[in-house]
C-alpha cells in the first residue's frame, strides 16, 4: 500500500524498545542494500551488498563478539517517535516495473534518470540500468551487462560508477566501474584495483567504496579505496581506512571528504578514519560492538545508522559515546539515507514498510505492503527512491 500523512500506520505510533523486534541471532529476510550482513547464522535468501548474496555470510551477529571494540551501551530514549507531518495528499507511484531484482538506485538531476542495479541470480548475470523518474518505463535502457556481482552505483552527474563484487566461485570481475549514462560503451575499470567491491559512497568528486579479498591466495584485510571521479588515472593505492583483520567487509560506507566511517565486521564496530593522508590507517573505534549494523549515513554533526531492529544516532564530536535509538522495535530494516536538510528514511524489509523522518526521531510511513524494499537515496528536494527487491520495481515519492 502506499500512502502519506493521511494514512499513516497505527503502527509507528505505537513504537517502543519491547515491540516488534527480532533478536539479533536471527536469520535476516535479506541483507542490507550495498551492505553486507555478517557472518552468523544462516540467509533465508539472497542479501549482501547492493542486495546480491555473500558467499559464506548469514544471519546477524551477536554482541558477544570482537575483543577490538570495548561494550557500547544504547539509550532507548528516542523509542517513542513522534509524527513526521507531511502533506496528506502525498503518495508513491511506480520508476519501473519488471526488473530483476533490483537493490541500489541513485538519481542523476540534470538529465532526469534513475540508475539501479539489477542483482545478480543463479540464472541471469547482473546488469546496471537507467529509467525516466516519470515512471512511463519507455526509457529503460541497460548501461552494462553480464556483471558477475554488482553491488552499488552512484552518479557525478556526468558518468555512471557501480561497483562489482566477486561471484560465488570467487571469480568474475570485480572492482569499481565508470560507464557512460547513456550506455552504448563498455564499463571502465577505474578503481585502481581488482579487488571486490561492494558499498560505495560519493563525497566531493571523490568515490569511495569497499575493497576487500577474503579467500586465499591473496587475501586482504578489508579496505576503503579511494576512487578520484573526474581524474584520467586512478587512485591505484589511496585507502584511508584498513580493517585491522582479515576475513571481514565493510557492510557501509560515509564521508563528508574529511573523514570515512565503516562499518567494519572484522572489528565490530564503526570506525572512523581520515580521509587524507591515505596510509591506510586502522582508524578509530567511533560505535563499539556495532559490526552487525547493515547501513550508515550523515548529516552535519550526527551518524546514523541501522540495526536489524533499530535507527541509531550518535554525535561525531562523541565517538564511543551512548548512541540513542530514534526508532526501535523494527523487525528487518535494511536501509537509511540522509539529505542535506536531515531528512532521512529507512526501509523495513520485514513489514514492507519504508519510513520518512529526522534526526529528532519523528517518523511516518510513506508506504506500506512493498515487496522486499531495498535500495534507498533520499534527494536534497526531499524526493525519496527505492527498491523492491522482490517486486521488481523502482518506487518513488512522492509520485
């Protein structure tokens, strides 16, 4: 169902820290988009970064974990949000329909296009696509193709960069690609590397996205590479993050071109590091015993970021700090997404519901009965795109 202020769901109001969450050992219905659900358990069905699967990667972990990152306690003193007011004649409409399984979406403004990823099945290699935000389906045109594992995809206006993960054997062709955005011409390898590759963010012309080996021989602990958008070579050794062991990933990535913050398994935990100079340094423990979270995001001086069960906000200026829950009592979300004016949302693949709100905790649904929402981006106009995974759809809204 997809509805605005006049509909919102009893169900928000009636949130709280005892509601209808799941324990944290429980196998998740799908794992983040562009993120990585840890180790742990076992999948119920495809997940991982940009929504394609982990070899290997399951359930979510426990906070019994990682000796790295001492215990980080959470207030639940934002359990109970308030509305989201919103105009009520406001409500989502179908970008596209039919599609494979598609996970991340981002929106170019200028030539008015939504490019998502469709993930990659047993049957059908992935691909990276295009559509009008019109949603007259007429203009889908397919960017790159016969990708082993595509993950994420972002825009710097001018061309197309998605990120291409391993295939299940631990082949492919992995490693951050540029394409045109009018298709037409084969992907570029521009990521300096050939190493996996899953979450990507953008921040001041610069890409920045996972790196990672996991299996042997040549593995590596995991990393976030830098990828310069505009320059003619690549930044072949820039990582300014590293994870201090090997066998984990980077399940989400933020900059503001300053600093990076990762979600690193490896370490339980939300580090933060430098963006420059690229040594890459092991960084800082920013939220301890976090390594479950499946996606992060940032708005002047606060991170957010969500567990399977909660939306967490904790001040930059207050690393290992007492993160406050805005919303609890969720029972899958995969997703969050900040603007420039602290508008967020958050898709809840358990319920099907995907939620509008700010950093003060105030919350309303926007939609209702999706089919597996996945991809997620949040515009500076306050226009809010996503994914339905199992629908095969690209939504936005308002419509």
């Amino acid at each position: 169902m997809l509805r605005g202020a006049g509909y919102i769901v009893l169900l928000i109001a009636a949130l709280g820290c005892n509601g209808l969450s799941t324990s944290e050992e429980g196998a998740p219905l799908d794992a983040a988009p562009e993120a990585v659900v840890p180790s742990g358990g076992t999948s119920s069905s495809s997940g991982g970064a940009a929504g394609a699967p982990i070899a290997g990667a399951g359930g979510i972990t426990s906070d019994a974990g990682s000796d790295s990152a001492p215990e980080t306690s959470v207030s639940d003193s934002g359990c109970n949000p308030s509305f989201l007011a919103m105009d009520s004649g406001q409500s989502a409409s179908i970008v596209a329909s039919g599609q494979q399984e598609p996970s991340a979406v981002v929106f170019n403004p200028e030539l008015k296009h939504v490019y998502f990823v469709e993930a990659a099945t047993a049957s059908s290699p992935g691909s990276v696509k295009r559509a009008a935000l019109d949603g007259t389906n007429l203009d889908v045109v397919t960017l790159a193709s016969g990708l082993s594992n595509p993950r994420s995809v972002r825009t710097n206006g001018i061309d197309v960069f998605f990120s291409n993960d391993w295939d299940e054997s631990g082949g492919g062709s992995p490693g951050v690609y540029k394409v045109s955005p009018n298709g037409g011409t084969p992907p570029v390898l521009v990521g300096g590397d050939a190493f996996g590759a899953g979450y990507m963010d953008f921040a001041f012309g610069n890409l920045y996205s996972e790196a990672y080996k996991t299996d042997e021989p040549g593995a590596i602990a995991a990393r976030v590479r830098v990828t310069a958008a505009k320059s003619a070579s690549p930044l072949a050794t820039c990582y300014p993050y590293r994870s201090p062991a090997v066998g984990g990933r980077i399940a989400g990535i933020w900059s503001d071109g300053t600093e990076v913050y990762a979600i690193d398994t490896a370490a339980d935990a939300i580090m933060r590091s430098p963006t420059t100079p690229c040594s890459g340094a092991t960084g800082s423990v920013f939220a301890a015993k976090m390594g479950h979270a499946r996606a992060i995001a940032g708005h002047g001086s606060s991170i957010y970021w969500v567990t399977a069960d909660a939306v967490h906000r904790l001040d930059r200026n207050n690393p290992g700090g007492t993160p406050t829950a805005l919303l609890c009592g969720q029972s899958d979300l995969t997703n969050i997404d900040v603007n420039d004016k602290d508008l967020m949302a958050v898709t809840n693949a358990g319920d099907g519901s995907v939620l509008l709100g700010n950093g003060d905790g105030a919350f309303s649904a926007i939609a209702t009965g999706q089919n597996q929402p996945i991809g997620l981006r949040v515009l500076p106009v306050g226009l809010v795109l996503w994914t339905n995974r199992a629908g095969g759809e690209v939504m936005r809204f308002p419509g």
